[in-house]
C-alpha cells in the first residue's frame, strides 16, 4: 500500500519536473536568441560604419531652375526698370544676338528698393517696388535663353534704410548724412545691416539668380574727412585695437566673408564690385576696401575700371578716357600680379565702359570722346591680351552699342 502511494506521488513529480526543467535550468540559448544576439551585434556594427565612412551630404537649395555656367561670362547690365519693360526685349535680343550670354539684373537698386514685390509676409514688403511685374515668369525666360542670371545688390548705399532706420545710419547735426548727390549709406559697422542684405541675397538665390553680386560694399567715399564728425556706432568693433583705417577695412572684409558663408547651401557663386584703384594701392583708406582681402573672400571680383572713372596721369596715360586700351591693358596687369599671390585666386570679371563722360572734360576744351564700337572692343581686347576673357558692360540707362564684336 506504502508503495502505491509512493509511486503515485513520484510518477507526476517526476513529469512535473520535466516539464519546467528546460525553463529552470537555461544552459544554453535556443537558436532563435543566438540568430537574434548575432543580428543585433551586426546592427550596432553597421550603424557606427554608417557614423565612420559615410558623410552625410549638406543641405543645398535647389531653386529648380536649370543654367549652365558659360564658357566665359559676358555680360550686361541690366536695371529693374528694363527687365521689367518693353526694353528687355530688346536687351534679349541683344544677348540672343551676340556673343554676351549674361546679365547683371538690379535686384536691391542704388536708393535702397527691392525691384519686385515680395510676399506681403516678407519684412522686405514695404520696400517692394513693382518694376519687374513677373518675376517667376522672368526667370523662366532668362532660363528658356540660357542667359546667365546675376542678381546685383547695393549694400551699404541705401538712403531707404537710412530714413527709417537713422540708428543705423551716420547722422550729422541730428540728422542722416547725405552726401553732395543727395544719397546716404548705412553703417557698415552694423551686423544688422549686414543681415538685413543677405537676407534680400537669399531672396534673390530662391528665385533662381546664379549669382549674388555685392555693390557699393563700403563706406561713403571721404569718409576719413569726416568720420569725427558724424555720429554712429562702431558696434563689437569699438573695442578692437585696430586704428580708424583698419577697422573700416575689417568690417567691409567680414561683410563679404560673412556673406559668401550664409550663401553657401545655395550653391551659388558671390561677386563683389569693388573701385579699380583698390587694386594699385594697399588699401582705400575712407571706404575700406582691401582689394586683395575682399578677393580672398568672393567667387568672383568685379573691378569697376571704366576708363573715365581714372584721374589725370594715372599710370602715365594723360587722360585715361581717351585711351580705353591702355588704360585697361595697364591695369590688367596690376591686378593678374595682386591676384597671382592669393592662395585662391577668384575669377576676375572686371565691368567696362560703354558711355560717355562728358563731366570729366568740362574747361579742358578736348572733345568729349564718344563710346562706341571701337571703344568696347579696345576694352575686351586688352583684358584678352592679359588671359582675363570674363567682363561685364556698364551703361546706366541699358543703351548698348550697336555690332560690337565681344570676342575680338
């Protein structure tokens, strides 16, 4: 009987036992944890070579507009007025009919407007002018040509933020400076000036332009005669050690690189006016401009080197206006030696001349000399014999000489 009982009491202990033994005792994993472990090891592996070996693309803005870089830029200037009237066909037709391939399009004009109307969102709204009525449809014409689109800003010249915003301004006896033309500048000392620009610049690079062009990147011209005279703010550069001059030209230089460095994920290049004698001396000591450090900075740099703009017996020539060759054929070497000892040198597109100037011969009693084929083309010649094949043509009202050959 003890027996019985004992082996009813055994047989399920022994069953029960086999049963939870695999749960109790766990010596080795199933195979299905072993492929789980393994695969978890290879997932870890395989995320840090993602982290090690692959870099991860930067963002870059893709307006969806397609142009191709030309084989040099040839170019013409082109105000908002015309690009958004009946004369952009003609400077079409222009373009379409010669060897230019490029325009240079005001988008930021020289009293301080936008050529366009942004959203009426934008900060940019109230200064907004409808002279180019159909951007978008601009744009695509430009592209449908394949006319190299440039976007000219005027930075630092702007009587329209001046007056409404005198803070940022220069101010004489209480009230913003204007020089003898009636035009005032903003500070570049600013750092809201600055981004108050290149804010207008990214506008410009979402339309589609392929380039940002900076003019009037400097103070007043004089400015050394009366920066004790007028009342502004040297913001963060109050306290550098640098004197007057330098500061001036330090501020300027970090404008552009501050500039080229917000611009970059859109992919585009940046370009810079800038006076041609800035190339012949150290540095301009009124408007702050060092040639050779806002070059290292820039994509391009665009000297303004119109032969009228040169005094009397610059470079030995009497009177440069009259000599459109060898005033530009002079200068051209001055600026391949400066350029040559930049580590990276930007492309040199300098603008030249195709009016007259008819101020510089008041009393002298010389005829004014008139631009016209022969004059251009003496300009585009000169730069050739000196390697430089990219340059742009300046006429303020956008009338351009007739059968110019732009490849001589």
């Amino acid at each position: 009987m003890k027996k019985t009982q004992l082996k009813r009491f055994i047989i399920p202990f022994v069953l029960l036992l086999i049963i939870l033994l695999p749960f109790a005792i766990p010596e080795k994993s199933s195979g299905d944890e072993e492929l789980f472990a393994h695969n978890h090891l290879e997932r870890q592996t395989v995320i840090q070579l993602i982290e090690n070996k692959v870099d991860m693309k930067r963002f870059v803005f893709d307006s969806g507009y397609n142009f191709e870089y030309p084989d040099a830029v040839r170019g013409i200037y082109v105000t908002g007025h015309s690009a958004g009237g009946s004369r952009f066909n003609t400077l079409l037709d222009l373009v379409n009919n010669s060897d230019l391939n490029a325009m240079v399009i005001d988008i930021k004009d020289d009293h301080g407007y936008i050529t366009f109307k942004p959203d009426e969102a934008s900060p940019y709204a109230d200064i907004g002018q409808n002279y180019i009525k159909d951007a978008q449809e601009m744009m695509k014409t430009l592209e449908e040509n394949q006319i190299y689109p440039i976007a000219r800003i005027v930075v630092f010249k702007d009587s329209v933020l001046a007056k409404n915003r005198p803070d940022l301004s220069f101010v004489d006896n209480g009230s913003v400076w204007k020089n003898n033309r009636g035009e005032s500048f903003v500070n570049p000392f600013q750092k809201e000036v600055w981004e108050y620009n290149v804010e207008i610049a990214k506008m410009a690079a979402e339309m589609g332009f392929q380039e940002i062009q900076f003019d009037y990147v400097r103070f007043p011209e004089g400015f050394e005669r009366r920066d004790d005279e007028l009342v502004y703010s040297q913001g963060e550069y109050a306290e550098s050690e640098l004197d007057s001059i330098q500061r001036r030209v330090q501020a300027v230089t970090d404008f552009v690189a501050y500039a080229k460095q917000e611009l970059e994920p859109y992919d585009i290049d940046v370009s810079v006016d800038i006076f041609g004698y800035s190339a012949t001396i150290p540095e301009a000591p009124g408007i702050g401009q060092n040639f050779s450090k806002i070059s290292a900075n820039v994509d391009v740099i665009s000297s303004m080197i119109y032969p009228s703009h040169w005094t009397n017996n610059y470079f030995g020539i009497p009177l440069p206006d009259r000599e459109p060759y060898r005033l530009t054929d002079e200068y051209a070497k001055v600026e391949n030696e400066v350029l040559s000892k930049l580590e990276h040198p930007p492309v040199s597109r300098p603008w030249i001349q195709d009016f007259e100037a008819p101020w510089i011969y008041t009393g002298t009693g010389i005829p004014v000399t008139q631009y016209g084929k022969k004059e251009v083309e003496a300009q585009i010649k000169a730069l050739q014999d000196n390697g430089i094949n990219e340059y742009l043509i300046w006429n303020a009202g956008n009338t351009y000489t007739e059968n110019v050959d732009y490849t001589p």
